[in-house]
C-alpha cells in the first residue's frame, strides 16, 4: 500500500497549503480568552478532540476520515473545568462536547425525557417539564453547564479537514505561549497521517463510470516536532497514541517521545480505551540535566491506569458510571503542577 | 485515478462480503413494523439517510465517507409523517434523525434553553424549565415527536458501513414487497461508489512510517438494477443524484432511470440543494405500453422545484423557515398515490 517517502516538512505544508477562511477570526477570540486567563493567573488546557477530514476534492463529496465519536475529549474537558482548567476545546464539527455528550441523539435523545404537562389553570400553553426519573441527572449537568458558561472557562473552536486542524492548532500553540508552563497540550484528537495536497485534488465529484478509484496520498508532517520546538517551548505536551496492535503501542509510544521529545505519550489500544491506558514518559532524574542523548529505554517510565470495566446493566445514570478520563485528569494535573512548580 | 473496470456484481457481492451482525435482529423488527401498517392499509416509506463509510483496516481506524449530515433524509422523514406515511428511518449512525435534528448540539444545543429555578415554596429539588422564547417551538417539535410515537409510524434503523448499508437495503426491500405499490423507496442517503473488498483489507491499522499511502477500491455493485427487478418489483423508488459540476446533473439522472427503469431522480446541485431540485422522470403515456426501448431523451420530463433562499437573519424560528423537503414530500405524495390508483 505504500510507495517511497515523502518529503512534507511542516514548513513546506504551512507554506504550500491554504489557512482555512475564518483562521483569523478563531485566533482572535481564542486570543483574547487566554489573555483573560493569564492575567487571572489560571492554567489552560488544549484540549483537541474527534477525527480530521481528508478531502478528494475541492467541491468536496467524499473523504478520508479517522475513526472518532470525540469521547475522550469532550469527556476530559469536562473533568479539565472541573479540576480548574481553563479549556480551549478544539473539536470536530458534530462531535461529541462536554455536558451535551451526556445526551447523544442517540442513545440518551433528550426529547425522550421531555414532557407536556396540559394546563391545570386554564393559562393558554401546556408547561413542558423533565421526566422525575432523569431530572437529578440533567440537574447535575445543567448546573456544571451553567457554571462553564457564568465563568466563561470553556472556549470551543471547531474544526473539519485536518488542513483546518493543523493551522488552528499552529496559531492556537504560538497564542499559548504567553502562559508558559501553565499551558497544557492534550492533544486527543484523532488526526489524519495522511493527506492530499490541494494542488492534486480534482475539482468536482470523482465519478466512478471509470473503473477502480486509487487513490495516493503523502504524510502529513510531524507536526509535534515544531510544537515542541518552536511554537510553544514550556507548554506541558501530552500526545495520545491509539493502536490495534498491542505490541506496537508501547515501542511506538516510546519512539514519539524520543523523536519529539514532549512530556507524556498516553497510550491506548482500540478495544480497551475506555478501560486501560499507559503514560509513557521519561523518568525522572535528580539532576535537572536530562537530555535527548539520556533516552534509552531504561530512561521511560511506564504508569498503567485501568479502571474495572462499568456494569451499565441496572440503569445506572450514564454520567454516574466512573470514567477513566477523570483518573487520567487527575494523574496529568499533579504531574503539570509539579512540573510548574520545577520551573 | 482510475485504473481498469471490475466486475462485481450484485450477486457476487453479497456473496462474497459478510452481513453485519445485526442483520437478522434488525429485519426481523423491520418485519413487524411493515406487517402491522400494512394491516393498516397505511403506505410506508423507507426513508435512507447519511453517509456511508468504506472502513480501510478490518480493526477500523481509518474510513473513507461521504459528505452527508442526512439533513434532506432527516427533514423528508418528518414531513413523510405529516404526510400519514409510516416511515422506516434507514440512517447513518449519528446523523440527524427527525425531530431532534431542530436541536443539534453545535447550533441549536438544548442545554442552552433549560434554565433552573431555585425552588420558591421550599421544596428541595430546583426546577428545570425552558426559556420562555424557545417554549413554543420546542412545543411544537415535542408535540410531533409524542405523537409519532404514539402511534408507531417511525422505525429507526442504523448503519455505518457501506456494507451494513446494503445488506439493509436488500433485506428491508425483499420485506416490503407485501406492501405491493403503496411501498415507497426515497434514497436520500450518500452511498460510496467504491469499496475495500473484505479480502484485501488489512487487519490493523496502517502505519504510516513507510511513505505514500496507496488506497486501491472497487466499484460498489450498481444495487438499484436487483431493486427493481427483483426485490420490490412494484415498489416506487425514487432515487437521488448528486453532482458539483452542474453540466452533468441532467445527463446523469437520465441516464440512471434508463438504466435501472424506476419512477424518479431527483437531481441536486451540492451548493444548490437547499433551494432547488430537479425531478426526472418518464413522460406518462396515454397508453401503458411504455417498455425500456421507448426511453429516448424525448421520453424524460424534469419538473424544478424551487424555494426562495430564506432570510433567517431576522431571529425567525429554525424550524419555521421554509424547507425545500416539505414540497418534495407534497410532489412525491401526489405522484405515489396516482401512481398507487393506477395499478
């Protein structure tokens, strides 16, 4: 499936593919939100959620896409505002948000716990009211909700193709920067290896009277390289690695830290994210003087986490059911604190 | 991007890629829902909806998909009910469904409108109520909603793949066939016209170190040819044509009802589709001999239908603005029901 390499720097890709139309107005905003944060002295989370688009075309029908729902983003986010974090949630267009993922269309639509209550006295319209059964739930919710909004610690950005995606999270990171150590990356959206340069693109509908579509698309850049490097040099990184294989994770986990040289690589496999992940990252030293020469394998750290697998059977509350998002949450804010503190 | 024709048929397709799991669960309701309107003497419409995904690794990361928020399938099925027409609501996983579809999350999110009202006479719990200016609107869509199911005209049906989507449409099809003419077929969903036979997928998720990726697929069997002829012979299938490129709208509605010999194509332009479609369809002769050599291009009609673009800058309620679904519906009604007296 794979032909020779590619050679799309971030530089080059930055430099040959077009900013989405609405970029600047997104930094705008997104700018003014972290400044209000920072002079408040709050930390900010980055929190990049759902799959990216590939599009085949410019009148775009038809795309690659990563598999996605968004769940560990919106659900992270949820526990970053409830841990302090100021969230700059950065998320695929229709995917799952925090608060509003509690009642997905499907499997929780909230119509069905709506109700119309006719008019004992006599006023023209009937009330409509909650369900007693679900009222505490969405109580509980509604409130955090509430809170989110009166203290406008939730900012969300929207994204579709991964062109929108890596702009967005170029210009989100230099914004970033001005936080220092207090700004964190957790950067769980499930981005695209591959893409297709807009100067290949057919213009219209690919039409398929023809015969076999094949389809060649180049690596999209190693985008982490330049994070950490360049755009945001103190912000604590944490990238998320989602494998099938099990005996990939953890070489491969460990190859992108040695290769980018971030803080933590959260590992999952497909089937038991909801349930187990790995932190990768390197140990560490008494002496402050780590370097990239230092990492070899001896010099990771693996942190598993798991949590029992939820019994869902006896009509508990979905939001009631433990996450593991809130026990990696937990364990990321200690480790950003210490390493605040270590400045 | 296309190399030589290949040859999967209907018959070797199914054949060949194995049914969802699902399958035999799903037809078997499906089967009950059809027999208890058909019963009724009601006519049933098997609405389908969204985008189907083509998976590139057996453990699915990688998709390809199609653009589709199922806004027309969604929009028509609510109007199909209106209408008195007990709808089989074919849709992909996560795309709009009738009713909710006023409330997405992303622009019209319902946690916005619940407000919380501290408790005046003492009672413990804090009330949720809805804001006074969404109270109506949401009245109306709930009043809908309860009443739809009520009565037990709407059966919700989901698919992802294109696989999952074409054992549906057999299977569903075969079943309503007891309906005779009063079954309708409206095929809003975007189906690929390619896939990954099973046999050439890879099992885990493709890596991305060694270089270009190289996507090969085949073409999806042209499954309205077995439609008409043989898994609902009398059913009214209307089908739908997408293009970006307006030269070719026309040309290829026409030539898919030669091809296939059913009732409409209702052609639509991407960035036109809100506003205006085209229905193709055969001149009616006054005598019943129209057989498939009488087709020539003189033997088609197209009937536009238009709507003036609304102007929702003026706070007009989402679901008050015009939509173009609500006269297709009204068309297509009358055309079923001539359609219907004349057998």
């Amino acid at each position: 499936m794979f032909t020779e390499e590619t050679t799309f720097s971030a530089e080059s890709y930055f430099a040959s593919q077009p900013p989405p139309p609405t970029l600047q107005h997104d930094v705008e905003r997104v700018r003014e939100f972290i400044k209000r944060h920072n002079n408040e002295g709050r930390s900010v989370v980055l929190v990049t959620s759902g799959g990216t688009t590939v599009p085949l075309e410019l009148n775009v029908v038809r795309f690659l896409d990563n598999f996605s729902a968004g769940t560990r983003g919106a659900t992270s986010a949820e526990y970053f505002l409830k841990a302090g974090y100021a969230v700059i949630f950065m998320h695929r267009q229709f995917s799952l948000q925090p608060f509003s993922r509690h009642y997905s269309h499907s499997t929780n639509p909230f119509l069905d716990f709506l109700e119309i209550e006719s008019p004992a006295d006599g006023s023209k319209t009937p009330a409509i009211t909650v369900t007693p059964s679900k009222r505490e739930d969405l109580l509980e919710v509604l409130s955090m909700y509430k809170d989110v909004h009166n203290r406008g610690t939730l900012h969300t950005l929207t994204f579709v193709t991964v062109d929108d995606y890596l702009w967005l999270l170029r210009a989100v990171s230099q914004e970033m920067s001005i936080l220092g150590r207090r700004a964190m990356f957790y950067l769980a959206a499930a981005v695209s290896d591959f893409f297709l340069p807009r100067q290949r693109m057919s213009e219209h509908k690919i039409q398929s009277e023809k015969g076999r579509l094949q389809i060649e698309m180049d690596q999209v850049p190693k985008i982490l390289k330049p994070l950490v490097d360049e755009w945001t040099k103190e912000g604590y990184i944490v990238s998320f690695k989602l494998e099938t294989d099990d005996n990939l994770l953890i070489p491969k986990a460990r190859a992108a830290l040695e290769r980018y040289g971030h803080q933590v690589v959260i590992g999952n496999d497909l089937h038991r994210r909801k349930y187990e992940v790995v932190f990768i990252s390197r140990k560490e030293k008494t002496s402050e003087s780590t370097t990239t020469a230092d990492m070899n394998s001896g010099d990771f750290q693996e942190y598993w986490l798991r949590i029992a697998i939820p019994d869902t059977s006896g009509g508990v509350s979905p939001h009631k059911v433990k996450e593991i998002e809130e026990d990696i949450v937990a364990e990321l804010g200690k480790r950003h604190a210490s390493w605040i503190s270590r400045a």
